[in-house]
C-alpha cells in the first residue's frame, strides 16, 4: 500500500487553498463512517450543512471518488481522507 504523509498529500493537491480548506476537515466530528481494507479507504465527511459526502480512495492506483459539488481534483475531502 502507498505511504502518504502530509507532504505527499499537499503535491497531491490541485493548489494550496484546496490544501488549506481539507486541513479545517481535519476533526473526528466532521467524520462518520471511516474504513479502511487494503488499499481502499473512504468516509463520510460533513462540513457545515447536513449533507454528507462520500469519498473513497484506492491508494496504490491514486484513483478516488467523491460525491461532493466541488470542481477541483481531488476536492478538500480527498486530501482530508488522506
């Protein structure tokens, strides 16, 4: 499974505000449903209203998935997940 440490993530992330919006996800609170098998891993995160979005990531394919509305690749709650 690929290793991914905050530097990583942060190359990883389309620019800093992205970066810097996924670091405010950063509390058990915002977070339900985290799980990990293998190289998957994925959760829902919420941030202020009562939606909450699904993000999923395979690791070693650097392939993921969100439901968010976000137009940026990968979205603050993939880098959060990270």
């Amino acid at each position: 499974m690929a290793n991914w440490d905050l530097e990583k993530v942060q190359r990883f992330a389309p620019d800093q505000l992205t970066f810097e919006r996924s670091e405010r996800l950063l509390t058990p609170t915002r977070w339900k449903s985290l799980g990990q098998k293998g190289g998957l891993i994925w959760g829902e995160c919420r941030t202020s209203g009562v939606t909450w979005y699904k993000t999923a990531m395979e690791l070693d394919k650097v392939r993921s998935f969100s439901n968010s509305p976000a137009t940026e690749y990968p979205d603050k709650y993939i880098l959060a997940l990270l």
